[in-house]
C-alpha cells in the first residue's frame, strides 16, 4: 500500500466513501521552500536548435493560450478559506456570495473567512453541509454583489484523457495557484475524479477544471507516500456528478446545516483481536478481504490494548507479498508506518506507545492485488515510571525573538537544534508554550522534511511529534510560531 488518501485540511483520520484520510497539521504542511536553481544557458541557447514553425512549438503555444485562458476567467472567482486552525480554498459560483467547498474545511466551526481573489477579507457563515459520505459544503458571504463565478460543467460530462486545471490555495499560503494535468481515472462507484494535476494541502475545496473553465470536480484528497508526504500526482476531486443535487437541496432547505459525524476508518469491532507478546499470527491476504479504494491492495486489521510507555515492535514478514504495516489510535490517528524496516520486503514498527488503550493496526501490502501468507508478531516491553518519558536527549528553554531566523514563506520566527539520532530509535519531540501556537518540524541528515506537527490533539496546542528515525545521523529539529505574530518562551523536550 503507498500510503493512505491525504485529507487535504486537518480533522483527523476520516473517510470520503471507503477512502482513509491522514490529518495534516493545517493547510502549513511543510513551510520550508527550497528555490529551483536557473538554467545555466541563455534563454536564446534554449531555443536555438528548434524552429519557430515546429509542430511541437505551436502545439505548446495553443496548449499556453488555453492554460492562461482557463486561469485569467477562472482565477478571480477562486477564494482562500481560513478558519482558526485549518485552511483550504473555495469556488464561488453566484454572484451574491454563495461559495463551494468541502465540509471538512469549515465543519471545525467558530469564524470563517474567505479572502477573495483582489485581497478582500470577508466572514463567511456555513448554511449547508452534504449528507453523510459527501464532503461539500456551501458558505455565504453577506452584503455582496456581482461577484466573478465559475459555471458547473454538466453531469457526466467528464472524459478520462481530458486536460484538467487545479486552483487553489496550497499549503494555505500561495493564493491562486494554477496546475495542470490530465484526467487520470473515473471512479463511478464513489463519484471521484482522479487527476495527476498537482493538488497539495490548502487546495481542498478549491476547483477541478475543465479546458472551458468550467467546474467538474471539487479537490478534497491526495494520495501520497509517507507522513508528511505532498503531492506524487494522484489526486482526488468530488465529481461534478455530485453537484448540482447537492446545491438543489441547498436551494431548498433540505441540506444539513450541521456536519455530519464522520465514521471512523476502521473500527475495532471489526478487528481481528490479538495480543502482545502472543505466538506469532499467520494469515493470508486474499481475493476476497477489505479492499483500499485508492490502490485496490488487500488488507487486515488488527486490535491489542496498550498501555502508555511500553515499547511495542511488530513484525510482518512474508515470501509472498511486499509487507506494510500501519499503527494507528483508537480514534484513528496514526502512530507509525513502515514499508521494508524489516530488511527484504518485511514490514517493522517499533515505537512508543502514548497512552493505555486499544491500538489498531492495518496489515497491508505495497502493491494492488497482491495476495499471500504472512506472519505476524507483536512484542512489547512493560512499561515503567521513566518509560512513557524514556532517555532525554535535549532540554531546551528557549524564546522566539525578533532577531530570531524568519521563515520567509510565512514570516514567522523559528529556532533550530540537532542532536544525534540512531536508525529504528522512537522518538518523542515536544515544543510547549503558552505564550505562542507552536509548531515543530523535523529533517533527517540529508536535510529531508520527515514529521511535522501543529498541535499534539486537539485539546493539546502545543507541538508534537513522534516517530522512528529511518537512519543514523544528525536530526535538525525546528522550533516554529504557526504565524509571524509568534513570539514568546518555550519548552523543546527529546526523548
């Protein structure tokens, strides 16, 4: 399995249809911005070996036109959706204010505001939510007029092969971003259109085009690689199929003005029980099992109770499939992942566990369709007074401060540390304040972007972040504000 569906905002592990969707800290997901070199020709060496009258070029100059075409009619009718803790984008499609979005964007409720093409900052109220299993939702923003909009392609319009245009507000801090693709995929059954135009945290809610400029799709997920991952071209848009029902029913009062309660994932009662330090498990992935919808791989779950400190190593091994293991918390937060930590293609977890109660844990493989005997085995080792603590690897007390670094996507401070870390070692980093909205970012030796986190949970602001180190080496760990208004004492704690 190449990782779960990516929720494009953060509410949590929940689901669109039988998709699974990863909480990803805000629409800031990573807020480090590496600048592409430039070439080292002259732009007219660029050119030089080509005529102007060549097929390629003239084909490139229309495939242009249309690309500005679809962003010049479209953009302006494009907005940015901010609520306290989440950010994502919208289309607004009258001109009195009604905006199209995806529930999950505002379903956190207190204060929405949508800042529209020109700058304008507007608040918003939430008059309609779609019905259970459909991610929509409708803003209203009050006392305008002859606002731009975007008209709604027709029903069943939409063509595997056809050009598709993305705009958005990725990662929550580049209004009005325009990417282009293709239509990769139709998936009836859930009424999702798969499309390897770029679509990153912050575009959920935002437009899916068509060469018209015309809405077929509302973004809403991603499909990635890894905790933290951003987009490797398979994205996900509520089909426009979906639409027009959903704004009748706005128009006539029978749409929910609440969000409907999502459904857990996966849910333990479905679970295979099993407990730690039991003999080991052997099963088969089959025809026939739980299928993800996003890569069409088999899988398992399985439930233990854990209590909080014990160091827990799970194992699946197999000569038949490439293993892949997934830890998640009852309530659907994931723990730890891991495809080939086990050496070959064997899956390996080792990890903390954070509090007492029951673990739920999916046995996948990597690939769609494939199916074979494995072995599972689940060790732990009991928790003690120091062990939900373990070995402090830094203590830090430190301020963000206006002379600090400021990173310059956002303007906010941040502070940097290092310490040594081992391949396969758990780690706990905390950054606690009360002064300002932490926000933590960890690299690996290489300078790679492998966690970062927000807020520990949703009754816990301070950042937190937990996870296995994949080599030995030197760690850079980030003390971060979540805006540039962050300033104040905090607390950095490596365990």
């Amino acid at each position: 399995m190449n990782f779960l569906s990516l929720r494009l905002t953060t509410l949590g592990l929940l689901t669109i249809g039988a998709l699974i969707h990863v909480p990803v800290a805000n629409a800031n997901l990573s807020k480090t911005i590496y600048p592409v070199p430039p070439s080292s020709l002259p732009a007219k060496d660029l050119i030089s070996n080509y005529g102007f009258d060549s097929p390629l070029i003239l084909a490139a100059d229309k495939e242009e036109e249309i690309n500005i075409k679809v962003y010049e009619n479209a953009s302006p009718a494009v907005v940015s959706i901010d609520t306290k803790k989440t950010n994502g984008s919208g289309t607004i499609i009258s001109p009195d204010g009604l905006v199209l979005t995806n529930a999950h964007v505002v379903s956190g409720g207190g204060t929405v505001i949508v800042t529209l093409a020109d700058g304008r900052k507007l608040e918003a109220e939430v008059i309609a939510f779609g019905e259970p299993g459909l991610d929509l939702a409708v803003l209203k923003i009050r006392n305008i007029q002859n606002l731009p909009t975007i008209p709604i392609a027709s029903p069943n319009s939409v063509k595997v092969g056809q050009r598709a245009f993305a705009i958005g507000n990725p990662f929550g801090q580049f209004q009005n971003t325009l990417t282009v693709g293709i239509v990769s995929r139709l998936d009836q059954n859930r009424n999702l259109i798969q499309t390897d135009a770029a679509i990153n945290p912050g575009n959920s809610g935002g437009p899916l085009l068509n060469s018209d400029g015309e809405l077929i799709g509302v973004n809403t997920a991603i499909f990635t690689r890894g905790q933290g991952g951003g987009n490797i071209g398979i994205g996900f848009a509520i089909s426009v199929d979906r639409v027009p029902p959903f704004l009748q029913a706005v128009k006539e009062g029978r749409a929910s003005r609440t969000p409907t309660a999502e459904t857990p994932a996966f849910e333990k009662e479905n679970a295979k029980q099993i407990q730690l330090n039991s003999p080991e498990v052997t099963d088969t992935l089959k025809q026939g099992d739980e299928v993800l919808p996003v890569d069409n791989s088999f899988y398992h779950v399985y439930a233990f109770e854990g209590k909080a400190g014990q160091q827990v190593t799970i194992e699946m091994n197999s000569n038949e499939i490439d293993s892949y293991l997934i830890l998640l918390t009852e309530d659907g937060e994931e723990l730890a992942q891991d495809d080939d930590g086990g050496g070959e293609k064997n899956a390996k977890i080792t990890t903390t566990l954070p509090k007492d109660g029951t673990y739920l844990l999916l046995v996948n493989s990597y690939e769609a369709g494939e199916a074979g005997v494995y072995r599972l085995r689940l060790k732990a080792t009991e928790s003690s007074s120091n062990s939900e603590t373990g070995q402090l690897i830094l203590n830090e007390k430190g301020v963000l401060e206006d002379q600090d670094s400021v990173l310059s996507s956002d303007g906010s401070l941040y502070d940097e540390y290092t310490f040594e870390g081992k391949q396969g070692q758990s780690i706990l980093i905390r950054s606690e304040s009360q002064d300002f909205d932490s926000y933590l970012a960890l690299f690996d030796p290489k300078g790679k972007l492998i966690a970062e986190n927000d807020d520990a949970s949703q009754s816990d602001k301070n950042a937190e972040i937990r996870v296995t180190l994949p080599v030995t080496g030197q760690y850079r760990v980030v003390v971060n504000a979540y805006d540039k208004t962050g300033r104040g004492q905090y607390l950095l704690t490596v365990r």
